[in-house]
C-alpha cells in the first residue's frame, strides 16, 4: 500500500482533497497533517497527525518512519493573508516547500504535489486568455512566494531528478469547507448570504473578472496530474488551469436567476489592487494537450451546485 501524506489537511482544498484521495487509495493510505489536535468531522474516516510543516525535523521524522512515499503540501497563507504578515508568509510558504523537496531528493518520496496559483502573475502580463509562458513580475508577497517556488520546483525536478507537479489554481469555489483568507474567497462568501436571504457587500468592485474553478474540478485535475505517466508531466514549474471567468456582476446575476431577491452592493478594499493585478481568464491548451485536462463545470453549473448543497 502507497502511503500519501496530506499536509494543510483541514482547509479548504486539503479537505476535500483527503476524502477523494480516501476514496480512490483506501481510508488507512491517506494520513491527513494539519496544525490543530483534531480534524474536521468531515475527515475523521482515516488516520490524522497534529504537524507543523515548519518543524522540519518533526516532518522528516515523519515521513521516513511512516515510510509516506507521496506527499501533498497545502500547507501556506493565501494572498490577502500574506499581505497582512508578509514576513511570516514567506516563510511559511518557503521552508515546507524545500523540507519536502530535500526529502523527495534524498528519495525518502517518490512524488511531490504543490500547488502555485494564478498570483505569479501580476500587472505586466496581458490579462485575457494569459498564456503559460507570458511576463511574470507578481506583485503580492504571495506571489512573489509561488513564483519563486514553481522555480525551485523545476530546479529540483531538473537537477535532482524529483518528481514534483503543481498545477496554478485559480480561485476555488466549494461549500464543503470555509476558504483560507484569499482574494477570490468573495465568490463562496456571496452564495452563503444569497441562500441565507441577506444582502452580500463584495470587497470588489463589480467589473473584477477572476480565473475561478469549481471544486470538483480542481480535485479531479490534482488527481489526473498525479496519476499521469511522468514522461506527459513536461512542465515542472506548474501548469495553467483554467475553468470560468466572471466578475461580481455576472455571478451575482446568475445567482438572481435562482434567486431573484438576492441583491449585492460594492465596497473595495485592499483586496482590490490584488484582484486588479491578477489575469482576468487563463490560457490551460497546453495542460490539455500534455495531459489532457479538461473542466466540466461552467458558470451556471456552480451556481446550481452551491446553491443546491448550501441548502442542503
Ligand atoms: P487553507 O488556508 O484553506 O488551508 C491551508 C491549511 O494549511 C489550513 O488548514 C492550515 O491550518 C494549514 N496550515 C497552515 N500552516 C501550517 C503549518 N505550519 N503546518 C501544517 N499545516 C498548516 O488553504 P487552501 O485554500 O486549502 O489552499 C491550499 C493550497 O492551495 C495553498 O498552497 C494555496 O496557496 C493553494 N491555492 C489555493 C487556492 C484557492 O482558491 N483555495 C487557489 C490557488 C492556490
Ligand atoms: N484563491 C487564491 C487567493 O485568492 C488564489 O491563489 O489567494
């Protein structure tokens, strides 16, 4: 049995990324690692571990004594956190990256997953349909932190033959657990006021077109990424991944659709200038050719399934 350890197991992706892994690999395979004693209920169906990615000797000694052969490292701040502790965000989002990769290295792991994010880009690369390769000067210390480790990661690939894949992931919209304090959290907050019948004040304004994805796609990709022959893995800093892209506006009206009472009014803050220096949509045709990567919820599709599961 393959050992996988999920590090940053209880936020918003590690949670729904744990049960998926759960369900394809066996409850006992996947070790879910997190900061706090407990797990959410959600993911108590396997084993758990109280473990902070930053005490490096306690991870090592992890990982080699359970023999863990793949790891997934969720482990970081999102953007409009970072902001608020950029000292403390660097580190966080730096010093796992590299515990992991010398342990991969050193061939204590086989295979690495890390994801980057649409964040490496910033105001100079062109904003529509923005290409895989394109002009790359992030302007947040969030970005600057996955810019610089989607370069450590094709170093390490390059030089030390590790086998590390990351896919960028734009904005994740899901209901099963709370997102992490980033810049496109607007889109989830707006479907918990919407089905609760209460005004939503978006902290962007309403011309902001995002990159977004729907959970389930995210989770898929992560996995198909995984799974896929090394010699298709080409790109080993990370690939683009595309899903939707709408602004405020458009979400909140396919919203009203179903919800026609549901009204939004505007009022920006910092979160703004990153949103401002983000892509407006992604160009992934070279993720589908390599791998053959392909979403499959489109906007109204999202709005039907958290509205739906909200309820619920
Ligand atoms: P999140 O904030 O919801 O979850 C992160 C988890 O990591 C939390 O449960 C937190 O307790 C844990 N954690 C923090 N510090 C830790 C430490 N020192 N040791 C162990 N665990 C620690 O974030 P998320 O949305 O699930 O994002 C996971 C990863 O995906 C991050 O690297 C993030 O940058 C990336 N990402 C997320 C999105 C998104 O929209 N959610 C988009 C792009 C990239
Ligand atoms: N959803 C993330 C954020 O807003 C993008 O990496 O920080």
């Amino acid at each position: 049995m393959k050992k996988i350890l999920v590090i940053g197991s209880n936020g918003q992706i590690g949670t729904e990324l744990v049960l998926s892994l759960r369900e394809r690999y066996g409850n006992e395979a996947v070790f879910a690692a997190d900061l706090s004693k407990s797990c959410p209920a959600i993911i108590i169906n396997g084993p758990y571990v109280q473990l902070d990615v930053l005490q490096k000797e306690a991870i090592r000694e992890y990982i080699i004594s359970n023999e863990i052969k793949e790891v997934y490292l969720l482990a970081a701040l999102l953007s409009a956190t970072a902001e608020k502790n950029p000292d403390f965000a660097w580190k966080l989002n730096m010093e796992g990256l590299f515990t992991i990769l010398d342990l991969a290295k050193e061939k204590h792991i086989d295979k690495i997953f890390w994801p980057s994010s649409i964040a490496v880009f910033g105001p100079t690369t062109p904003a529509d349909k923005t290409p895989q390769y394109t002009i790359m000067e992030p302007s947040t210390v969030y970005g600057i932190s996955k810019l610089a480790g989607e370069r450590w990661c094709e170093y390490y690939h390059k030089k030390h033959q590790v086998d590390v894949r990351s896919l960028r992931y734009p904005g994740l919209i899901s209901y099963k657990s709370p997102p992490g304090g980033g810049t496109t959290d607007y889109a989830i907050d707006i479907f918990h006021k919407a089905t609760a019948g209460v005004d939503y004040d978006c902290f962007l304004n309403e011309t902001s077109a995002l990159p977004m994805l729907f959970m389930d796609d995210a989770i898929r990709a992560t996995i198909e990424l995984m799974e896929a022959p090394s010699e298709q893995i080409k790109i080993r800093s990370s690939y683009n991944l595309a899903g939707v892209s709408f602004t405020p506006k458009e979400l909140s009206e396919a919203i009203k659709k179903q919800l026609p009472d549901f009204k939004i009014t505007y009022n920006p803050d910092f979160r703004q200038a990153i949103a401002d220096s983000w892509p407006n949509s992604i160009d992934d045709a070279i993720t589908e050719q390599h791998w053959g990567w392909k979403p499959r919820f489109d906007l109204p599709k999202i709005v039907d399934e958290m509205i739906k599961n909200i309820k619920k």
